[in-house]
C-alpha cells in the first residue's frame, strides 16, 4: 500500500508528519520525518512498549539531542535509522517503511 504526504518540499529539518494505515487488520499510525535532506518513515510505536512514541501530540523530534523520542520513559533513535542508541531498549529499531521522494510530495510504501 503506498501513502501519498503532499508538501513534503515545505518541511523543515526535523519536521514531522503523521499517517493512518491498517497493520495486521487494525488501525495504526506512522510518521514521515525530515531529516536534513532526507526523508524516512516509521510506525508510531516504541520498541520498549507497545504505545505511541509522541503521546499523540505529533511532535517526535527532539532536537537537542537529534534524536526520535518517546515521550514514555525516553528511549531516543536515530532519526535517519530508527536504532535505539540509548534508553530501555536500547540496540533495537523502529519498523521503518520505504520512502520514494518526489518534488513536492513522498510516497511511502507500508505492507498490505
Ligand atoms: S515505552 Fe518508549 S521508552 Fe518505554
């Protein structure tokens, strides 16, 4: 299934955007991150628990640290990876989905 994020050309570093999807025949969420010049897409789960990494306030970016977040006890990822480098599950990864970058727009390819 590929999921069209129109205005991606309008997104600042570290700019995030979210995207329904139906996972194993229920609802689920992921996010679109800017990341410098590069875009990359991830489910909107933590590895530690099975919870929304931004308390769904859609805000994921923590630029302090230039890391994914969750806002549940703190895990950070790469946000050009998804690799938990530091918190409660450290040395996993975030589901990741491929991104097709196109002007203007990104397709994003989640499994059927
Ligand atoms: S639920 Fe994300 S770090 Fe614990």
């Amino acid at each position: 299934m590929e999921i069209r994020i129109d205005g991606s050309d309008a997104m600042a570093h570290g700019e995030t955007r979210t995207f329904d999807f139906p996972r194993n025949g229920r609802p689920a969420q992921g996010f679109l991150i800017r990341y410098h010049a590069g875009f990359h897409a991830y489910l909107n789960q933590c590895c530690h628990w099975p919870v929304a990494l931004d308390m769904g306030d859609g805000d994921f970016y923590y630029a302090a640290a230039d890391r994914i977040m969750c806002k549940t006890h703190g895990a950070v990822y790469q946000p050009d990876t998804g690799y938990c480098d530091f918190g409660p599950c450290v040395r996993s990864s975030l589901d990741s989905y491929p991104v097709q970058i196109h002007s203007g727009y990104v397709i994003i390819t989640v499994p059927d």
